[in-house]
C-alpha cells in the first residue's frame, strides 16, 4: 500500500519565513556545486555564465541569476548540466532533496495529469504497486517520461507509487530578457519601458548615468537601450562600461534626437559605434522596429 501523499505547491512565502530561506539555499548550493563542475572542466569564471546559456538555452541574464543562486533550477537543468559535462548528476543533487530514500522514493520530473489539465512537477516515486492497492495517485512512465494521475480504481500494468507531488508555478519575470532603458526624458524613457513589458521583455528604467551606472555593479542586462546626451554629458562612458561588464556582448541600442540641430556630434556617435559595436536609433524611435531587432537577438522560440 502506498504512504501517505504530500502535494506542495510553491507559491511566494511570506518575508523571512524559512520556506524562503531554505528554497533561497538550495539555489545556492546548486549553484556553487555548477560553478565548481565548470571550474574542473577547465572553464574560467567569466566565461561559466556564458556556457550555462548555452546548455540551458537562457538569456545572458537568466544564466547569470542562476549561476548565482538567484533563480531556482529545475531537476531537468540539473541533468541538462551534468550530462553536458558528462558527470553523475547526483554529484549536483546532494544538495537538495532528490536522493533515493525508501520512505520518500525517487524525485523524477514528471507531468500531473488532472482531466486534460497537464501541469509540470515534481514527483516522488516509489516502488511498483501490488494488484490490490489503493493509492491516491500513481505514477506510470510513458515516452520516457513519468505520467503522474488519480487512481481511478483499476491499476494500471507497471503503476507505481506516488509519495510527493511538487508544484512549482513559472515564474514569468525570471524567464524574460532584461532590458535597460536610460533616458533623463522620463516621459521617453516610460514609454519605451512600457512597450518592451507588453511585447515579451522585463524592462528596468533610469533615468539618470549615474543610477544606471550603479545598477551595472550588481545587475545584468540583456540589451541596453540609452540616449546619447544627458545635459552637457554624452552616453559614451556608460557603453564602454557595459563592454566591461559581466555580459560584455549585450546588444547597446543609442537613441538621439539632436542630430540634425547639431547639439550631438555625428563623428562622437560615429566613433561609438565603431569602437563598441552599437546601433543607433534617431529619435523617435520608431518602437516595433527597435522590439523587433531586440526579438531577433534575444527571444528563444
């Protein structure tokens, strides 16, 4: 007969519960065991975010908040890592609750079945159940993958026990590429926010260098979109400072709007562009061009 079932769903905790502190933990000893694998298979520390990326099929930003703890993983990611690096995966998930144990079972990455409903989870499989059983929910495997489903009174050949049932609803910021807009045109710089949060992207505005050069120390971006003058300063040092960065590849879009009446320098901008491989955009943008040349670069399909 199998246990009793456990079915969690993880929804945002209250501040400073231990639920949070604890998910907040194992995301960071996962990340620290990632690093160190990368670091065995002779991958420097600037280029791991880079290469997770390129595994897990992330934005710059996404790989970044991962590598660090920030984002939680997936038991998938973490097979997806190891088997790229061709190591046992268990060497990632000693970290978090997955090894075999006889009252938990197995964690697999597994499909909930309700009606027609099929919601990704985590299940805790057990052993194969006996003819007369009972369970709430069992577990089959179908394709390769773990169907798990109500036991609706006949037992299904090869069913097996269900002890837990993870939920992890999608956090959809988490999974979206971050964009940079500065702008001292608040107005400008709210519109373009706006725009890039309804056609797919997470969007952060400033609207000052000195703000946005600060947020660069600890926050990574996808792709920077910023004006060319501020006052009687230009962007030209807060671009060499996102070549710089951890993500030193993100797409730089310069906006301006003073080009014919002469307040903004062709050769300045010229030269930026040569230097730093920007694009540049006169002001106003013309907004579903700018989106789609950030979709083409940044959006996974």
């Amino acid at each position: 007969m199998g246990g009793s079932l456990r079915i969690r769903s993880y929804f945002p905790p209250p501040s400073g519960s231990m639920v949070s502190e604890t998910s907040s933990l194992e995301s960071l000893a996962v990340a620290e065991r990632v690093r160190e694998l990368m670091s065995r298979h002779g991958i420097g520390k600037r280029q791991q975010t880079a290469e997770l990326c390129r595994i897990l099929d992330l934005s710059f930003s996404q790989g970044h908040r991962k590598l660090r703890g920030n984002s939680p993983w997936t038991l998938a990611q973490i097979r997806r890592v190891a088997d790229a690096f061709d190591e046992p995966a268990l060497k990632l998930f000693d970290s978090i609750d997955t090894r075999p144990d006889e009252t938990e079972g197995t964690a697999h990455d597994a499909v909930l079945k309700l009606g027609s409903v099929e919601i990704p989870c985590t299940a805790w499989i057990g052993d194969a159940l006996d003819a007369g059983s009972r369970p709430d929910f069992i577990a089959q495997k179908v394709n390769s993958r773990w169907i798990v489903m109500r036991h609706e009174g006949v037992l299904l050949q090869q069913a097996c026990d269900v002890h837990k049932i993870e939920i992890q609803p999608r956090r959809a910021d988490t999974e979206k590429p971050v964009i940079a807009v500065v702008d001292d045109d608040h107005a400008s710089a709210d519109n373009l926010h706006d725009y890039l949060e309804m056609t797919g992207f997470a969007a952060m505005a400033f609207y000052s260098l000195d703000t946005f050069l600060e947020a660069l120390q600890s926050q990574v971006f996808d792709a920077v979109v910023i004006d060319w003058l501020f006052g009687v300063h230009t962007s030209a040092g807060a671009i060499q400072a996102v070549r710089e960065s951890d993500n030193p590849d993100a797409p730089i879009f310069v906006l301006t709007g003073e080009l014919t009446t002469g307040k903004a320098s062709e050769s300045e901008i010229s030269q930026i562009i040569r230097d730093c491989n920007v694009t540049c955009f006169e002001k106003p943008a013309r907004l579903g061009i700018l989106v789609a040349d950030l979709s083409k670069r940044l959006l996974r399909t």
